[in-house]
C-alpha cells in the first residue's frame, strides 16, 4: 500500500512542478506571451465558463453525441463482424474495401456531408457512428473467426442447430474482441464528434474552442481543451474498467493483446477485396446525373479535379500537405521512439512521467489543434510542429510496451556471448522494439493525416484541407468528392505498405531463414 502510495506521488511530481513553475514564470512576466495564459487564467475561465452553463452545454452535447454513435456502432459492428468471421469468402471479398473506407479521414468527410445533408446534429452522429464503426467491425472479425475449432466439434456433437452454435459458441468468443472494438469505438466517437464541431457544427466543445480561437481569447482555448483532455482520460479509464469487468477471473491485458494482435494479423488484403468499392463506384457512375447537385457521378470528380490541377491549385497543394505530414509524422517517429524506450528502460523515468503522459495521450488531437495554432501561429513549420507533437504518443506508448517486454532471455544471451552495448542494442534490443514500435508507426500515421488537415485548416490554409472547405464553400460538389477520394486512397496506400512493412521484414521466407 505504501510502495504504490510512493508510486503515485512521484508520478503526481512532474505535472505539479511544471505547473508550479509555468504560474511563477506568468507571475514574474518571463513569459511575455499573450497567448500562454498563467494556470491561475485558465481555471478562471474555467471556472467563469462552468458558472454561465456555457460549459454544461457543450459537454452534455459532445458527451451525447459520442455516447449515441459509440451504441450505434457496437451493435452494427458486432452484427457486421460475426457475420465476416463467419464467412471466409465474404471476408476476402470485403477486407480491402473496409481498409480503404476506414483509411479515409473523418474531416474529409465534413465538406461532403455539409453540402449533402447540411451542418446539424444528425450529420455529427453519422460522421462520429461511421468513424466508430470500423474498429468494432475488424475486431468482432478477428474474435469471431478465431473460434477454436473443437467449440465446434463441440456443438456438433450437442445438435446445436447454425444459430444456436453461434448463440451458445460463437458470440462468447468473440466477446473479449468485441469489448477491444468497443474500447477503441468510444475513444474514436470522441475525437470525431470535436472535430466535426470545430469544422461544421460550432456547438459542443468542438464549437467552443473554435469560437474561442476565433475571438482570440487564450484562457478560453485552453479551458476548453483541458476539459477535452479530462474526458477523454475519463473515458479511457470508464472503457479499460468495462473491459476489465466484461472479462472477469482472467489476464484483461493479454486477452486484450491477443485480440489487438488478431486485428493486426488478419489476412493480408487483396485486389479482389476492392471490388466491392469498384461496384459501388461503377453502379453511382451509371445511375448518377452529371447535373446533380448532391452526388455527381465519379467522372465529374475526375474531372473536376482536372480543372483543379489546371488552375495551378491542387499540386501546391498536395505537396503542402504530403511534406507537413511526413515531415511531422517522421519527427514524431523518432521523439516518440527515444523518449519511449527512456521510459521502458528507466523504472524512475517510469514512475515519473507515466500518469502525465497517460493523461496527455488521452486528449483528442483535434482539442490541441487550435491550442498549438494559437501558440504557434501559421505557417508550415508550425504545422510540422504540431503534427509532430500531436501524433508521437502512439509511438512513445508503443516503444515502452516494447523496452519493458524485451524477452529476459535474450538480454541474457547477449551478456553470456560477451556482446558490448553497442552491439547489444544492435543484435537484440532493436529487433525486439522495431515490430511494437511499427505498430505505433501505423496508427500514427493515420492521426498524422487527420492532424495535418486539421493544421492546413485552422493554420496554414495552403493544402488539401483549405481546397476541401474552400469547395464546400463554393458547393463545388464534385472537387470535394474528388478530394475525398484522392486522400482516401492515399491513406489507403500508406496503411496497406505499414501493413505489408513488418511482415516483408520479419516473416520467414522460402528458405526458412529471415
């Protein structure tokens, strides 16, 4: 009881030093920046905003919201999942498309569904249950189909009719996925209910921090995402503490690894598992009318894009957007690794810092655009910036699990053969880190994408995010399809090659060897 009391305090150190030394320095005005408000500030804002009901308002509508379409996607998800775990062939057919409908980012989305549905609530709830699907959808996939075959040798020798072996074998599998999918579902709602929000829906607190962005009213900015990144800590530790009991008497954290790593580890995706998407495009490009207003067929994207491309805009801004996010995602690669595997590796680094970057890993990115923007102001070194400070926690967190899980045994080894600790480090402590670490490459480069378009939006306004509002500014309907599809498949791409990376690098080839 005592050695985890001491845990705590040292962990509680850290933010209430740098807190402490953060309002002497605004006391003393060594700071001498407007726009870094003094802690003392921002509770006062906090405080001012939860005394008008503003602060109520906001949150109980981003919490609704997040709440509907994380209920939303868990029962579609799991209808959806058992159904793909099920059936093999379906799975195969199905696969690349849901990769390529999952690798499109929510906020390219935004500019699409504003011009089609209109900016109101029911618009947030399917952008926030679409994002939140996909996640429930692979993970109930990956439990389903991982049913140990002698459950069914089991069923059959009951008499258990198709459904009752689904009702009574099936489902109970899947359920520790299920629960992964869930976990991840929420967190997901979150962020996209704030950033939908702060683009199209100026309600919430997605609303409320672009208002307070716009008005140039600091304390409020932070207020604001201070409050985002308390409900999303909350949120995460209301979700592990579901999944904890969902799973009563048995390991949670190895459960939840072997279904995070069934998702990770489905079957490669296939050409054919885009013919699904093909169809759909295919179908919309012989029913749809050039003339429509709301869902003009494929060729007028293509087109449009052309004329894009024609008046000198969209190259400037492809390269705008690709360089802020390799750049940024590149940094964050290399800060996330280094300061994670300090904390795998150090026990007091550990206990140090841990809780406060718990906390900070669980503030939705989207909450910390505008905080960054506001700091750093525009430009694309801000840009390159705030990616990088915003997407190297996936990383950080994935290189500790690494350094912490270094099998003994092979650190053993290197001592007995004498190994020096260059080569130490370079025979066994790196490939131990590299797969953990690229699994946190690869949901980094998602959040990459989504925080450079947020930064082109709110910050730098010369990339593919400022041509997508711009297009749904004019109700240029076929440039924002066009640009939908154009990032879609991008993401797309970048997640099929970190998909393929680990496997090309690790898997045994024809001659048993690596």
């Amino acid at each position: 009881m005592a050695s985890r009391m001491q845990r705590s305090l040292v962990g509680l150190m850290f933010p209430v030093v740098a807190i402490v030394i953060w309002q002497l320095s605004a006391s003393m005005n060594l700071l001498g920046y407007e726009y870094l408000p003094a802690p003392a500030d921002v509770m006062a804002s906090l405080a001012e905003l939860a005394r008008s009901g503003e602060l109520f308002d906001d949150l109980s509508h981003t919490l609704a919201m997040t709440f509907f379409a994380t209920v939303t996607a868990l029962i579609l998800g799991a209808v959806l999942g058992v159904a793909l775990g099920l059936l093999p062939t379906m799975q195969n057919y199905l696969v690349a498309s849901i990769d390529f409908l999952r690798a499109i980012p929510a906020v390219t989305l935004i500019p699409v569904a504003m011009i089609s549905l209109g900016p109101s609530g029911a618009t947030e709830f399917l952008l926030a249950a679409y994002a939140a699907l996909w996640p429930v959808v692979l993970c109930t996939s990956a439990g389903t189909a991982a049913t140990h075959p002698r459950q069914y040798d089991v069923a059959r020798m009951l008499h258990f009719s198709r459904a009752k072996t689904v009702q009574k074998i099936v489902v109970p599998a899947a359920v520790p996925a299920w629960l992964v999918g869930a976990r991840l579902a929420g967190v997901i709602a979150l962020l996209v209910s704030i950033v939908v929000e702060m683009i199209m829906y100026h309600r919430g607190l997605g609303g409320g921090l672009v208002a307070s962005l716009n008005a140039l009213a600091p304390a409020r900015v932070w207020a604001y995402a201070l409050v985002c990144g308390v409900i999303g800590y909350l949120l995460n530790s209301l979700l592990d503490r579901a999944v904890a009991l969902g799973l009563p008497g048995s390991p949670v954290n190895a459960k939840i690894s072997a279904s995070v790593q069934g998702v990770v580890a489905q079957p490669p995706s296939t050409l054919r598992g885009l013919l699904p998407v093909a169809a759909l495009l295919a179908t919309w490009q012989v029913v749809g009318h050039s003339d429509s207003l709301f869902f003009p067929p494929p060729s007028e994207w293509l087109t449009a894009l052309a004329h894009v491309r024609a008046s000198g805009s969209l190259t400037p801004a492809v390269v705008q957007t690709l360089s802020t996010y390799a750049l940024g995602l590149a940094f964050a690669v290399a800060i996330g690794s280094l300061v994670g595997v300090a904390i795998g590796a150090s026990q007091l680094i550990d206990r140090a810092l841990s809780p406060s970057i718990a906390f900070l890993a669980a503030v939705p990115g989207a909450a910390l655009v505008p905080v960054a923007v506001l700091l750093l102001g525009p430009g694309q070194l801000s840009g390159v910036v705030v990616v990088t400070l915003i997407v190297s926690w996936p990383v950080l967190l994935a290189a500790a699990t690494a350094m912490r899980t270094v099998p003994v045994v092979r650190l053993e080894m290197s001592y007995t053969l004498g190994l020096t600790p260059l080569h130490r480090w370079g025979k066994v402590i790196l490939p131990s880190l590299t797969p953990g670490i690229l699994l946190g490459v690869r949901v980094a480069s998602a959040m990459a994408l989504i925080v450079t378009l947020l930064v082109d939006i709110f910050g730098v306004g010369a990339g593919l995010g400022r041509l997508l509002v711009e297009s749904q500014q004019r109700f240029e309907t076929a440039t924002a399809w066009g640009l939908l599809l154009l990032i879609g498949a991008f993401g797309y791409v970048t997640s099929a090659f970190l998909a393929w990376l680990p496997r090309a690098r690790w898997e045994p080839n024809s001659s048993g060897t690596l």
